[in-house]
C-alpha cells in the first residue's frame, strides 16, 4: 500500500507540526502491513523538515508554480503509484485532484479540514469563493476529515452531499517528547515566586487577535501589578504589537519572546495559559498546555476551544474581541480551583497515539 501526503511546505505552523506528528505516529504504531508512506511538498527546506520520520519517503518539487507545479505534481504521483492521497490542507487537495482520472481508480482520496468554512478576517467574498470551492472540490473526496466537530458542522452545513462524506478526527497533539521538552531548562526574569505568568503561543498574526490580549493584560495589570504575560511566536505583526507593549509601558511586564524551538519549557512554567483567537480549529497549543496541566483562559471562537474544555468543566471561555471580558476571564480563572489531573488527562485525549490509529484504521479500512 502506498500512502501519500501532500503539503505545500514544512515550515513552522500548525499544519506542518500536525503533519509531523501524524507521520510520526503512523510510522510508531507499525499496524499497517506492507506499507509505504510518502510525503510530497512543493517549497524546500523549512523549521520543520529535519522532523520528517527517516522512514518516510520525502519528494521535493521545487518550489514551483503554476503549469510547472502541475507537470511535476502528476509525474511523482504518476511514479509512487499510490493506493490513498491525503492531503493536508483544502488547497492542496484542489491542485492534486485534477489527476484523480490518471491515477488507479481504487486510489482513495482525503482532505483535511482544519479550520472553520468561513474565517472572521475574510471579507464576505472571500468566504464565499471559499464555500464555493470547498463545494465544487470536496465531494470529489472519499471523506473530508475535520479535526473537530465544530469544523465538521461548517462543512456539513455546505450541502448533504458533503455531509455523507465528513467525519472528525482529532489532531496529533499529545507526545511523550511533550513531557520531555517541558522538563529543559530555562532562563527568564518573569518566573520568579513573586510573579504570575500568563503565556500564550502562535503565530503574531490577525487569526491570533494579540492586541484583544495586550489590551486586557493591560486592564487586568492595573489590579495585579505582580501579572506578567509572554507571549510566544513569530510573524509579520511582531513590530506592530512591540509598539503596542511600548506604547502602554509595559514592556517591562510583557514579554514578546519571537519564535522559539521549545515553547513547552515556558507553558510548563507558566500559571496560566491565554487564547485570544479570532479563529481555529482545533488549538494544539491549548491542548499541550492542559497536557502539562496548565488552567486555559480562552476566547469562545469557532472552532475548538468549547469543545476542548467541554463548555467551561476544564477552563474558562470569554468572547472574541472583548479585552473586559477577556480581563475578568484572567482574574476568574486565576481564582480557581481546579482539579489538575482531569485538565491532565483531558489534554492526553488529543495523543499522537491516538489520532494515529484512527488514521490507521481509516486507511485500511476506509471507515471508522
């Protein structure tokens, strides 16, 4: 059986780290007899591609564009001859589907959906060139898997033909190298026993909505001056939230760390862990964090986060752009007791483990 994945890159983000883990965790459970795995990806080089399993049969296309992506997208197929195609983002499967007739008609193929159908930082065109296209392309699957079940309602929304063809299964979160990065060392001024650190970790970018959270630190600082916030990522609105901390003098409380290879000895140390986002689908970051058994303050976004916490049984849900909100939300959770093994074990839920396995039965089986 020859599986393939496609992505167009391993760069840091949360799709590479999924794909990572899932191939991991494919590759671990050694439940799949005579099988290949292949991982296709167009951009060279990226944070993540010394994580591909030595097992895994990497192809490089180029970096390539247009009809030279197209030629060479069909050849490598063409070549590995594969029995399932999954691809790890709707548009990939867009790209590849097209050559869905030159390939063996017994071949079997998935998307992943991550993400909500409509995002809130599109405007209504854009959504709607996004729902016409999941519409067009998607029933051409043999399942569109979605990480959660907030992400499969979207898409079940579109029509019942797409609705016959969902199914959810979670993200490959949760690790054992989990517990192991958590336990390095580390060096910074904010962990002290006089402080209290809230951390948050993503992307600087509009998904992650960081001036709602600088902003309601900003409130909640005001009646806990021993309150410190880190926050945790790269991207283009680095500059612009620097101005922001500098610009409501609190450098000195906030810290934006940038992108680090372990954020886990940081969350790990950390008293409580924020989300501020517009968006998602399912937040690795808030499951690694209840991993390690960290309280979860977080925005009631679509989708994931009620569903992680089960409405509010494991942390506390605010509204999206809302700093009050978001501030009392930090107080309450920061005054509350919780059981930490059930935040523990929630987190655990979302293994690698087991998010492997229901892949591993989907491919054999081609059900659930």
């Amino acid at each position: 059986m020859n599986i393939v994945f496609y992505l167009e890159n391993l760069k840091d983000g949360g799709v590479q780290r999924r794909t990572m883990r899932l191939l991991q965790g494919v590759v671990d459970e050694k439940s799949l007899e005579n099988a290949s795995v292949h991982l296709i990806i167009n951009e060279p080089n990226g944070e993540n591609i010394n994580l591909v399993p030595d097992s895994v049969k990497l192809y490089v296309l180029g970096a390539l564009k247009g009809t030279e992506l197209k030629k060479q997208l069909r050849k490598t197929l063409k070549n590995i001859v594969p029995d399932i195609v999954t691809c790890c983002m709707g548009q990939q499967f867009m790209e590849v589907i097209r050559f869905k007739k030159q390939l063996p008609t017994a071949c079997r193929w998935y998307v992943i959906q991550a993400v909500p159908v409509e995002l809130l930082a599109n405007s209504w065109i854009k959504n709607f060139v996004r729902k016409v296209a999941i519409k067009h392309y998607y029933p051409m699957a043999d399942k569109v898997i979605c990480v959660s079940d907030e992400v499969k309602a979207t898409v079940d929304g579109l029509s019942t033909k797409l609705k016959s063809k969902t199914l959810t299964i979670y993200n490959p979160v949760v690790s054992n190298r989990l517990i192991e990065l958590a336990e390095e060392p580390l060096q910074h001024t904010f962990f002290n026993i006089e402080n209290t650190v809230l951390v948050a970790a993503g992307r600087l970018n509009v998904q992650k909505d960081y001036h709602t959270l600088i902003n309601a630190f900003e409130i909640a600082f005001k009646n806990n001056q021993n309150l410190r916030l880190i926050i945790l990522g790269g991207g283009d609105l680095l500059d612009e939230l620097q101005n922001e901390v500098n610009n409501i003098a609190l450098a000195e409380y906030i810290d934006l760390v940038g992108f680090v290879d372990n954020p886990y000895k940081y969350v790990s140390r950390a008293d409580l862990f924020v989300m501020s986002s517009l968006w998602e689908g399912l937040p690795n970051a808030m499951i690694e964090a209840m991993a390690l058994g960290k309280q979860v303050v977080s925005t009631d976004c679509i989708a994931g986060p009620r569903e992680i916490l089960e409405d509010e049984k494991f942390g506390t849900l605010v509204p999206i752009k809302n700093t009050a909100a978001f501030a009392e939300g930090i107080k309450k959770e920061l005054s509350t007791q919780r059981n930490i093994q059930l935040i523990k074990n929630r987190g655990w839920q979302f293994s690698v483990s087991n998010a492997a396995k229901n892949y591993i039965k989907l491919f054999n089986t081609g059900t659930l």
